[in-house]
C-alpha cells in the first residue's frame, strides 16, 4: 500500500529549550506559525529502505530515524519540498511528521496521530534539527508552544488568514547554535520572557514584535536579516528572522525585493494530515 501525506513549514518566532536525556521530554517552549505550503511525503514497501529529497536520494538523517523507529520492513520514502532546509522553515520536521504519518498509512500500523507526532519530534530531537516545529506543526496556525516535550500543551493565537512574505539568505546550523552554552543562556533569558509578555497580550502584532526583539537580543540576527527587517519597517510592515535560520519573514513585501528572492505565502490554519 502507498501512504501520502503532508505536513506545513513552521516558522518560530522566538522560543527557549529545555533539556532532558529523554528526548521525549525535551524540547521548546515558544510561538511561530504554520504556512499553506510544505514537505509532501510518499512511502510505500521497498526492496530496500531508500530516501529521496526532490527526487535526489538523500541521509536525511531525521528522517531515517522516523523509518528506524516506526518500519519493520525495507521502506522507499519520496520528499517533496516546499522551501529549503536550514532556512527555518521546519523542513527536517515536517519531513519526519509526513514521513511518520506516511508510513503508518503504507504500512498499516494503526497508531494515533498524537503517537505519530511524538516519535518524529522523538526523531528531531535525537538529531538535534528542531526542538519544537513538529509540535506546532500538529495544530496548525499561530501556535503557542507551552510547555516542551511531549505531550503537546499548545494554544493558538486566533488570527484571520494572512500572507507572509520571506526572503533567505542562507542557512544556519540549528545543532551548532544549540551546542554553544553562551548562546542557548542568551536565548532561554530572551525567549522565558517573551512568551511571557505575549501571554499577557495574545495578538499576532504582538508576536512580531516580540520576535524581532528576541532575534536582536540574542544576537541571532544576521547583518542581512537586520537591513531586510529595517527596510520593510519604513514601509510599515512588521518583520523578523525565522528561528533558527538566515530567512526573513514580513508583513508585507515592500523593502525586501532588493535583498533576494521573495517568498510568498499564507499562513495557514491546519496541521499535518494524509492526502
């Protein structure tokens, strides 16, 4: 049997980690959003297990992990990707979330969406590629991660449809970022208090401005990033780096087409799901 299924990008804005040696109990609290496009996944009985990321076979290390922990047979998996991986887009995860969900279809495994959830999170931590896009992922819109680990406590900032506007410079390591003490302190003291002061006003203007305040006070911002950011505020756009990776996402385009490539899409109100 073929499974398909699809999971969105996920974009943070701001978050903070908690370790734990159970990766099941490790993760991140924070907010970012889910977008209309994503990582498409076919997965069916192979031979032998083989992964292809448009249409180049591929480590894919997280996702690998996803077939280790769920196939008890040789399985062959298709990726179909919306945005590039390490941009912050959550492209490992939504990659592990899709293939999981795929495979529980192909293979007739008859696990939860919840069980399916928790192992590709399980499979992003143990990589160390993302601490909290499958959560978010798993509910879809403006998320508020709450709690980390598993299971998921989440909340989601009501918000009408929008358009979100990105442009990527390059991409960011999210294993090295996290492997340095100095800057996971900067970025725990910076995201506990943002999350903090958007609980106490839930709003999607409120989630911008505290992501562009969380990306300068960590540091994490690019020279780039910060002129892209700069240019869509003179237009009176709100804009912010992605977590972790050297993308930019606006409000509105104005000011980012002479920095790249603009990237648009639409935030959207669904998680992962089988097509």
């Amino acid at each position: 049997m073929i499974g398909k299924a699809f999971a969105p990008a996920h974009i943070t804005g701001f978050f903070y980690v908690h370790e734990d040696d159970d990766p099941l109990r490790m993760g991140s609290c924070g907010c970012g959003f889910t977008l209309e496009e994503g990582v498409c996944t076919t997965a069916w009985p192979a031979g032998t297990t083989e992964v292809y990321l448009d249409g180049k076979p591929s480590d894919a290390s997280t996702t690998r992990t996803v077939i280790d922990l769920l196939a008890d047979r040789p399985i062959h998996v298709e990726s179909e990707l919306d945005f590039p991986a390490g941009g912050g887009f959550g492209v490992s995860g939504a990659g592990a979330f899709s293939t999981a969900l795929a495979l529980n279809q192909a293979l007739g495994l008859g696990k939860t969406y919840n069980d399916l959830s928790y192992i590709a999170h399980r499979a992003e931590v143990e990589n160390r590629t993302g601490l909290g896009d499958v959560a978010g992922m798993s509910l879809g819109g403006v998320v508020v991660r709450l709690k980390p680990g598993t299971p998921f406590t989440l909340d989601r900032i009501p918000t009408a449809p929008r358009e979100i506007y990105c442009v990527h410079f390059g991409p960011i390591s999210t294993k090295s970022v996290l492997s340095d003490p100095k800057e996971k302190a900067l970025i725990n003291e910076a995201g506990k208090r943002c999350l903090k002061e958007l609980l106490k006003k839930p709003t999607f203007e409120n989630f911008m401005r505290l992501s562009r305040e969380f990306s300068v006070k960590t540091g994490l911002i690019s020279e780039k990033a910060m002129d892209a950011v700069e240019a869509v505020e003179a237009f009176g756009g709100m804009a912010s780096m992605a977590m972790l990776g050297d993308t930019v996402f606006s409000t509105i385009p104005d000011g980012l087409s002479r920095f790249g490539k603009v990237i648009k899409s639409k935030i959207s109100m669904a998680g992962a799901r089988l097509l």
